[in-house]
C-alpha cells in the first residue's frame, strides 16, 4: 500500500510526462472538512513541491486526499 506522498507523486509525475506541464492544480480535503486549492508538482532534485515549496509535516497529515482538479488529455495533439 502507498503512502499519500507516494501516491500524489505518482499523479504529478504521470501529468507531467503526459501534459509538460510543470504543476498541477489540487483539491486537498483537509481533517476539518475544509478544502484547498495548491500548485503540486515534482522536481527531480527537491522532491515534492507545494506552491512551489517543500510541503512540511502538517502539510501531509491535514491532506488526507486530493482531487486533481487538471487532468491529463485523453488524445495528445
């Protein structure tokens, strides 16, 4: 089983490669049911990035899961 890092790790990357585009809009449904809307992407020498920075420890145990809100096109031109 992966972890929620892992997991939106996987989603970025697969949109990166299918899309070119460096993040990806994100839906995190947060522990009080609120919700927020980040810029998620990956880089191969930082890691995760959230709004263009590292996410921290709070970060990762408020967003229990994510919606993309940009998907990947089904037929590239």
């Amino acid at each position: 089983m992966t972890t929620f890092g892992e997991r939106l790790i996987s989603n970025v990357q697969r949109y990166q490669s299918a899309t070119g585009e460096q993040t990806m809009v994100v839906v995190v449904e947060r522990r009080d049911s609120g919700m927020a809307i980040h810029h998620v992407g990956f880089d191969a020498h930082m890691g995760l990035l959230v709004d263009g920075r590292p996410p921290g420890l709070l970060w990762f145990q408020e967003a229990e899961d994510f919606h993309p809100l940009q998907w990947p096109p089904v037929l590239l031109h």
